[in-house]
C-alpha cells in the first residue's frame, strides 16, 4: 500500500476557511484539524488523483460546518 501523503498546508481549504474562521471561534483549530486529517485520508484512498482534490477539499470543510452556523448539532 502507498505511503500516505499529509499535506499541512492547502491554500483552497484556508481560502475556504477565512470567512468561518471568527464564527467557528475556539474551536476553529480543532476543526481545521480534523478538515485536514480527513481530507488525508480521503486522498489517500482516491490514490491521490489530483482532478479530485479541490472537491475533496471543499466537500470537508463544508462537511460539519452547521455546528456552527447553525449553532445546533441537527443541522442537516
């Protein structure tokens, strides 16, 4: 099995992220950690192909984002 790439910076996830950052508050690093660690894996499972990585990178970001912006945890 390949080796997994973790990548600890991706410009189109902060670009994503900037306009939450202040809503998401304190639990803001927690959150983009857990962002990037699923992203990871993701990747890491579609063998890296680049043509998906953007839609990977947003579909997670947006992925829990209710908690917040909802402030509720039935947010679908």
């Amino acid at each position: 099995m390949p080796e997994i790439m973790i990548k600890t910076e991706r410009p189109f996830v902060e670009d994503l992220f900037a306009r939450y950052e202040v809503l998401i508050g304190r639990d803001f690093p927690g959150y983009r950690n857990h962002v990037y660690r699923t992203i990871t894996y993701a990747m890491h499972f579609l063998g890296n192909a680049k043509e998906h990585e953007r839609l990977v990178e947003a579909a997670f970001v947006y992925h829990d984002i209710g908690l917040w912006t909802d402030h509720e945890l039935a947010y679908l």
